[in-house]
C-alpha cells in the first residue's frame, strides 16, 4: 500500500473512531440548544507524523474536562467528495459547545486550556478558530 492511500486509510479510520466513541469521550451528550460553538482547526508541523496527530488528538480531548464545555466534537478531515469550497488541508479540529459567551470566556482562561496550549502548541504549525453564535 502506497503512502498517501496508508494515511487516508489510519486517518479515516482515526475519524471513525473519534466519532463513535464521542459520548463516551467527552460525557457529555451534545446539544442543539447550546448558544456558543467555537471550532478550532490545526495543522500539524509534522502532518505525515501519526504519533503526533495521536498526542494532539489526546490533547483535545482533554478538555472536554472545563465545566464550561457542554459538548466536544473531535475530528480529522472526512475523505469527502473534492470541491473547490472543500478545504481539508487541516490535520484535526475540535468543535466545542457552550451556553453563552461568557461559558467560552471561562474556558479561554481556565487551567486545564492553559495546561493544553503548554503542553500541545509545540506539534501545530497553524490554528484557526471561528466562534458562531446561535441566529
């Protein structure tokens, strides 16, 4: 199996599993109700390292643990139909959910996301964060 068709294939694999295990991840069941999503992509220095991903994907997981959190997605890019709007150039991102704006104020500032950004900053080359409130 070639390189690029073996990275698809763990990476695939790492989503599913992601999202299958997301309830029992995070204990929190998500929520439509939720006001505040705040959706944060990373790219990895090292994007081909698996080891990397992993620890960074730990990372995140982690901090499903901010009182503040009502809800954690974790993911990597979905082997989608390729389209110009599509950009799945992204190693991983994480979708957290939050009651109110001042739930996402609380988590910027808390001890277990400083541990993370500590611990975790040195794999990632980029972040990019959108914040959306409900309409």
């Amino acid at each position: 199996m070639d390189q690029p068709t073996r990275r698809k294939f763990l990476v695939g694999t790492a989503a599913l599993g992601a999202v299958s295990a997301l309830p029992a991840l995070t204990g929190k069941e998500l929520d439509a109700s939720h006001k505040l999503v705040h959706h944060v992509f990373f790219w990895l220095k090292n994007p081909d390292s698996e080891e990397d991903l992993q620890m960074l994907l730990e990372g995140i997981r982690s901090l499903a643990r901010i009182p503040s959190v009502k809800g954690l997605h974790v993911g990597v890019p979905a082997s989608t139909e390729k389209r110009e709007v599509v950009d799945n150039s992204f190693s991983a991102s994480e979708i957290l959910f939050f009651d109110s704006v001042e739930g996402q104020d609380e988590y910027q500032v808390h001890p277990l996301h400083d541990e993370f950004v500590e611990k975790y900053s040195h794999l990632w080359d980029r972040v990019v964060v959108y914040d959306a409130i409900s309409a």
